[in-house]
C-alpha cells in the first residue's frame, strides 16, 4: 500500500472517530445548553411574592375607598333645629381650628334633607368635595360675647348662603358645659352610619336666634330636660371637642388620569372624577406586603387626610383598614379578614371595627363581600351599639381598566 492510500485511510478514521463522538455529545450538550436557558430565565424573572401593577390587571391595584367617610375634631360644635324655616330644618357650625381659624357652617334643606357646608378653608371644601359632598367656600365670622350678669359666653357667628341670603346666628349658652350630655349620641334617624362622640356641653339658652335672609327663628323652650328655677333649656346643643365621623350615603365615580408601573414606595396614582376633581393616592409606607396609600394633600392647611391600609397580592389588593386622620385625631374602620378590591372576587364575610378619636370599638358589625366581574356589592350590618342595628346599607363597586364607581344606600 502506498503511503499515501495510508494517508487518507487514517483521515477516514479521524473523521468517523469524530462524528461518532458528535454523536454521544450532542444530547448531553443540547440538555446542558436548556438547564442554561432555564436557570437564566428563571434569574431575571419576578419571584412569585413580588406583585408588581405590570404583571398583572393594572385595575386590580387602583386604591378603591368603599364607603364615603366624613370625619372631623370640633374644638366647639353648635346645633340649634329650625322648624319654622321654610328653606331649612336645621343650622350647626363648628370651630375647626383656631390657628388658623377654621370655621364651619352647615345648613339642612328642608325637602331634600340634603346638607350645604359652607366654610371658609379652601383646602377643607376641595376636601369635603372630594367625598362627595355639597361644600362651599364662605367667608365666615365668629364673635364671643360675655355679659358680668351671666358667666355663660354667647357666640355670633355671620355668612352669606349660596341664595345671597345673609345669615347672623347668636347662641347663647343656657349654663356652663358639664359632663351632662356627654359621651356616644345615639344617632338612629340618621341614614348610614353616624358617630358622634361628645365632650362638655350644655343645651341653647333664652336668646339664641338666627335670621336667614328676613325670617328669625328663636329657640324654642325645652321643657323635659329644664329644672326651673335653676336651669332653663331650650332646644340646640353646645359641645367642647365632639369627633363626629359618618359612613354617609351618596354616589361617585373616578376615573384613571396615571397608575405607576410598580408598588413601590413613592408610587402615585391620579384619579378624577366627572366635577373635574382630582384625587392623587401615594404608597407613603410599605413593610412586606403591607402597603400605607395616602391621599396627597394639596394645601399645608388641609384638615383631614384619608389612608388606606392594604395587602398586596398578585391578584390584587385587599384592605385592611380606612383611616381618616384630623390633626391628632382618627376614625379608624378595621377589616378581619381584610376585604378584595377587585371585580370578581369570591364571596366572604368579615367583621367590621370602628375606632374614633381615642376611644377604641365604639362600632362593630359584619360585611358581606359579592364579587362578579364587573365589581363588588358589599352588605354593611352594624351590631352594635345596639341603636345601629337597624343601619344596614350597602356599597355597590363596578370596576373596569378606566376606573370604578361607587355608590352607597
């Protein structure tokens, strides 16, 4: 045999030696080149605990407030019933603030029962808006009288209604405030839900009056509760440091201006409703899965802020607790189990807590949660106290990628 037959014999050789060990390799290569691929998709992809609003429907995360919640601290509140008024039943103010002076002027329409707060913050109206309720801004004056043959002060107050009715309201005290009358009001002909907590007070005394436009109304004399010839009552009330929250019926509906892309700590949410009011939302903490929303404050001034306290879940939020702080004061509604936020969610029941100033359970109740797939219809039942039992309502939720509605009846 020629060297160079050999030559190529040995090339042959080389060459089927080679693709043979192709051959054993190439699976064992193929299988080590997928657990590359695996471990690297799996390095870059979002562990199962880390919610983010882009993995999953964005309209899922939108912070949703289920019921529209009105709560405030009056340093003094004052109520006098108006029943010879033909335009209104009933006229309370409240003194907010003292530095700055914020004060606050409620008027009742007759027919409609529906409620006018006039005050003269421009950020406590765009707030009171903002939950759905008729507030105007009004320039509101206050004076304090006190006479040497009555040590009891009377109070005047001064506006102008949105008739252009000019309005002046004096409140004479009927005795010094005393721990008579203090403590939970039962509130039961009141719609929804209503806490009212009060302080020191005593009743109207002989004098008070108010003249709307050119009708006066004066007080009208209150028999049961006088003890002449030592105290004369007449029907309204005086009240140092009342909290007054309300889960109050009514109707809204925002819509989706911005929605971040994470939960992150910081993240904003814009919203705005058909008045062209906007509402921004901010996760202000975040510890785990629990996340603190607070609504942004426009004004340094601002009387009340709303926070929502939520978990966060890949499918959506759940809330644990709605907090209205007022200064350094809360009306604190607790949920146990906390409640879904999301269109379709399956149906539950959870207890209900309310925590109002510094007094802890002042109201406790279920909710029934329902879930289909355009919302939720919550079924609120009071338990106690016992003259909220009879103040069942509702919150009917529809849900879409633009936003959500809300109503409460």
């Amino acid at each position: 045999m020629s060297s160079e037959n050999k030559t190529m014999r040995k090339n042959t050789h080389l060459v089927l030696a080679l693709i043979i060990l192709a051959i054993i390799l190439l699976p064992e290569c193929s299988a080590q080149n997928r657990q590359t691929s695996v471990a690297a998709n799996e390095s870059v992809s979002p562990a199962p605990s880390q919610v983010t609003a882009a993995t999953a429907n964005p309209s899922a995360f939108v912070p949703i407030v289920p019921v529209l919640i009105d709560y405030e601290f009056a340093l003094m509140y004052f109520m006098q019933p108006l029943p010879d008024n033909p335009a209104y039943s009933m006229i309370e103010a409240s003194v907010l603030s003292e530095q700055p002076p914020i004060y606050q002027v409620v008027l009742t329409d007759k027919q409609s029962k529906r409620r006018t707060v006039y005050c003269n913050s421009e950020a406590r109206v765009k707030s009171l808006k903002r939950n759905g309720q008729d507030a105007r801004l009004a320039q509101i004056t206050m004076r304090t009288q006190q006479s040497p043959d009555n040590p009891a002060p009377t109070y005047e107050f001064a506006l102008t209604d949105s008739q252009g009715q000019s309005i002046n309201w004096r409140f004479t005290l009927a005795s010094q405030a005393s721990e008579r009358g203090a403590g939970l009001t039962a509130l039961g002909a009141v719609p929804c839900l209503k806490i009212n907590y009060r302080g020191n007070g005593t009743t109207a005394g002989e004098g008070t009056a108010v003249q709307i436009g050119t009708k006066v109304s004066e007080v009208e004399p209150w028999p049961e509760i006088s003890a002449p010839p030592y105290f004369f009552g007449f029907h309204g009330f005086y009240t140092e440091r009342l909290d007054d929250g309300a889960i109050m019926p009514g109707s809204d509906s925002w819509r989706i201006v911005s929605s971040p892309k994470d939960l992150a700590e910081g993240a904003v949410w814009v919203l705005a409703n058909d008045r062209k009011d906007l509402r921004q939302f901010r996760i202000s903490a975040k510890r785990g899965d629990e996340l603190t929303i607070t609504e942004v404050n426009d004004s340094a001034h601002e009387t009340s802020t709303l926070s929502l306290i939520a978990k966060a879940t890949p499918q959506g939020l759940l809330l644990r607790a709605i907090n209205v702080a007022f200064g350094a004061r809360n009306f604190r509604v607790t949920f146990k189990p906390e409640l879904p936020m999301m269109a379709g969610a399956n149906a539950l029941e959870a207890t209900f807590t309310i925590d109002v100033g510094d007094r802890e359970k002042v109201s406790e109740g279920t909710v029934s949660v329902a879930g289909d797939p355009s919302g939720l219809r919550l079924r609120w039942q009071p338990k106690s106290p016992d003259w909220a039992k009879s103040h069942m309502f509702t919150s009917t939720i529809k849900i879409d990628a633009t936003g959500y509605s809300l109503a409460v009846q």
